[in-house]
C-alpha cells in the first residue's frame, strides 16, 4: 500500500486508493473487483447527511457483509508562528455490516454487529497510526494524527455501523509563493 502521509498534499485519487487498498488487505473486509466491499461517498453524497435511507441501501446492496465507506476528504492550511504553514487533513469512514431488518430490535445481534464494526475501526487506526510513526521516524518532519470512533451512525433496513473521523497535520513544506505561476508576477 502507498502511504498518503509521505506527500505535502494530498491528491483525491491518492486517499481513495488509500483507504480501497486498505479495504482490499484487512482480512475483516476484503473487497475485491469482483466481491466488493468498498464504496466512495463524496460530501455531497451520505451516508453521513444527505442521501437518504432507500437510496443509501441500493448503493449498498451488492457489497459484501462488512464493507466500507469512504467520505472526501477536506484540507486545509493554516500559518503558524514565523509563517510556518501545516497542511491539515480530515477524512472519514464508516465500517458496516449488514444485519436484517428485524434484528435492529435484537440486541444480541445488533450488538456484537456493532462491536466488530468497531473493533476494524481500531484496527484500521491502529494502521495508520503505525504507518504515520513509522514516516515520522524516517524524515523527522511535523506529522501527527488523530483519530475518533464515533457512534453507530448507520441503521437502515438493511445495515449499522461506525464512523471513525480522522485528521492529520504536517508541515507543508512546498506551499511557496512561485514567480513562474503567473503572467504578471510581483518583482
């Protein structure tokens, strides 16, 4: 898997492949082109606010019983002290699993569904936060991550699940100022 901590910024198609390979390795998940279990949601899209439940379930529907979902991501810069600018990034997923409809009343089954969505939460995490120590080890730069499982935020007829939020800052190292951008540039 290539890391998208290694780059000052982030590209759209680098977090999708990211967090598709990552899918494609956990042994929980396991999306593959023909079993697939992976699915990319922009901001404009839900789960997490605007699509609603009907259409949230057929876009689902021929995924696996664990899969993910992957929302855009948002950056932003901010200038720190002595124009020192950080590069910050936050992404989220949600990890679900599709139950029947008539066991979200079923606790014994809602829940153990919930906590092994949880439990590749973590694990995902987990990886990202190994991966993000282990760049940071090698070119000693600003890097640092965050990350937080939500609550269950999923429950259609068909599936629950958990959101992780996520975000990361490192120094962005390449926002510069370039006279060769422009036509009329500042002397």
């Amino acid at each position: 898997m290539s890391s998208i901590f290694t780059r000052d910024q982030l590209s759209h198609v680098e977090y999708v492949n990211y967090f598709k390979a990552m899918a494609e390795n956990h042994k929980s998940i396991q999306h593959t082109e023909d079993d697939k279990a992976f699915v990319e949601m922009l901001d404009s899209e839900g789960p997490f606010s605007y699509l609603d439940v009907e259409e949230f379930d057929k876009r689902v529907a021929s995924l696996k019983k664990t899969f993910m979902i992957l929302q855009s991501y948002r950056a932003r810069f901010e200038d720190k002290e002595n124009d020192n600018l950080e590069y910050l990034v936050f992404g989220a997923f949600v990890i679900c699993e599709k139950i029947g409809s008539n066991d979200f009343d079923n606790r014994d089954v809602r829940g153990p569904a919930i906590d092994r969505c949880q439990a590749i939460c973590e694990s995902i995490l987990g990886w990202m936060k190994h991966e993000a120590n282990e760049i940071a080890l090698q070119n000693l730069s600003l890097f640092e991550l965050k990350g937080e499982v939500g609550n269950v935020v999923i429950r259609t007829k068909s599936c629950i699940g958990k959101r992780v939020d996520f975000q990361y800052i490192r120094a962005a190292e390449t926002m510069a100022y370039n006279a060769n951008d422009w036509l009329n540039p500042y002397a």
